[in-house]
C-alpha cells in the first residue's frame, strides 16, 4: 500500500494547474447487475490505504456504518461503501481507505484499490441524469479511461452529511446568523448538491443575495456575463458583485484554477475569493494561498461560514 502512495507526495504541485489525482477503487460485483463499478476519490483526501482492521460495533450508527477502530489512539467510524452505496455482494471487503477532511476522520471499506491517475479536471464531466439517478446524486463528476472504463467521482461530503453521528446539518445551526443590513451580492461554485444547500441556507439566513454554478468552468462563464453586463452599465464588477466562493474540487475547472482566473483578470479587482473546501488541512490552505485566495473556511460549519462572509464583506 506504501507503493500505491507514494506518488502522493508530487500533488502539492498540482495547484493552479487545473490537474488532479485520484485514487480509484472498487466494491466488488454488485448481484443485482453483475456489474463491478469504479469509483475515485481526490488523494488530498486520503491519509493512508490498510487492510481492514479489527472494528467494533457500536449501538444505534447508521446501516452502514460498520462501528469503530482506534487508529494510533484516535477512534474513527468505519463506513461500508457497499452497503452505503447499496452494491449487493457477499464478500467482505478487505481495505480500508482512510480518508481526512473537513476536520474529520473517518475509513472507507472497499473491496480494493487499483492505481493513483493524475488527469486534468476538463476530463472530468459533469455526470448524466442516468447516473445521477442511479446512483441517488452520490457522483459529483465521471471520466473515462484509456481502456473504456467509467470513474465515477464520489461525493464525500454527502457521505459524510448521511453517515456522521452528529447533527451538522440540523436547523438550530443557522438560527443565530445575522442578517446583513446592506444589500450584497455572492456568486457561490461547488459541485457537491450537500454543500450547495447549506450555502444557500447560510446565505440566506444573512439576506445575501446570490448566484451559483456546480462547476468551476460554469462559474467562469457566468462571472464573464456578469463582468460584461457590468461594461454595459458602465460600472465597475465590484459595484455589482462583492464576493466569490468556490469550492476545490470540481469537474470541469477546479477552485484553484477559477481563483486563478479571476485574480489575472482586472476586471474582478476588489472583489475578494473564499475558498470553502473539505480539504481543511494547512497545506491545501497554503496551495489557495498560492493562487491568490484571500481566505478559506471548511465546509459544514454554517456559523463559521457566515462570519467570514461578514468579516470579508466588511460588514
């Protein structure tokens, strides 16, 4: 498994190049299909590849959630993507994927790992209504490879909303913000349908006006229209457009590459960029930094959210 991670250590390089790498992995032959599907996850994501550990079952957790195995002195949930995912298949899965974001820990069981594919985001496309479907909006994005297999991009943070044993997304955690008493103006990109509605709940528990799109490359499109009607009017982008929040990770064109963008286009001066991401750890905050961000907060923390919102707005 130490094999299969070490090209890892070459992905800080990757920000700002629109480029990603992925770890892709399988759940066994689903019975109902005879299908064997693969999947992919970001590897900023994942801190280490083992074999299933011993796990201990814990009362009232989720179907899925298998119980809990103390890694290095930390206990962490264990979730069985099949199971999760509804993949029918009797046999128990051997790996384990270790994954850390937004602040948490948890394993993923698989029934293996294949290799790490570094690709650039534009092969990433945003998935069909078939498969969306199909698969109960738990694909952010798919790929095709060389030899005609389809990847599909799971969704983590949905993942993570449905499984934790917590009440992240309850509504007393949106009931403190404060609206804002002057008008402003947001546009908000994230491909993941969980973040985006806790966005549109903060936002609009602050009376924020707002504008989003469930890619980089659609928000780049759309910020373009807003610049240009801006020229028409003869006004500044600033005037009409106070603050972009992106996402990291997303098809088509990733955060870093659309922060990228606005930050080289004159147009968009003044008008600062949040970077909002499950990728919480110092480095990925460091990889925005490089590209021009001028702040980052992680994901599923409604109050945290609004304050810096606020706090960039200088309101």
């Amino acid at each position: 498994m130490s094999e299969l991670l070490k090209k890892i250590d070459a992905r800080t390089k990757l920000a700002g190049t629109n480029k990603l790498e992925i770890l892709l992995f399988s759940l066994g032959i689903d019975q109902r299909t005879g299908r064997k599907e693969t999947f992919g996850i970001n590897v900023f994501k994942v801190r280490e590849v083992m074999r299933t550990p011993e796990i201990t079952t814990a009362p009232e957790m989720p179907a899925s959630v298998e119980g809990m195995v103390s890694l290095r002195g930390t206990l962490v949930p264990v979730i069985d993507l099949a199971k999760y995912t509804g993949v029918v298949n009797d046999k128990k899965p051997e790996i384990m994927i270790v994954t850390e974001y937004n602040g948490h820990t948890q394993g993923f069981l698989v029934e293996a790992v294949d290799t790490i594919l570094r690709l650039d985001w534009t092969a990433m496309r945003v998935p069909p209504d078939m498969i969306t479907n199909r698969m109960g909006g738990l694909v952010t994005a798919v790929t095709e490879l060389d030899t005609g297999t389809l990847v599909m991009m799971m969704d983590v943070e949905k993942v993570l909303a449905e499984t934790a044993m917590s009440e992240d997304n309850d509504a007393h955690h949106f009931m403190n913000i404060e609206p804002l008493k002057e008008e402003r103006m947001v546009f908000f990109a994230d491909d993941s349908a969980v973040a985006r509605r806790q966005i549109e709940r903060t936002l609009g528990a602050m009376n924020v006006r707002y504008a989003m799109a469930p890619n980089g490359m659609q928000a780049w499109d759309e910020l373009q229209k807003i610049a240009t009607q801006a020229e028409l009017a003869g006004q500044k982008v600033a005037n009409l457009l106070h603050l972009v929040l992106t996402d990291v990770e997303m098809p088509a064109m990733d955060g870093y590459m659309l922060t990228r963008m606005i930050k080289s286009d004159p147009r968009f001066a003044g008008i600062p960029v949040l970077m909002h991401s499950s990728l919480s750890g110092n480095s990925n905050q460091k990889l925005g930094e490089s590209v021009g961000v001028d702040a980052y907060v992680s994901k599923f923390e409604p109050q945290k959210l609004s304050m810096k919102i606020r706090e960039m707005l200088k309101l």
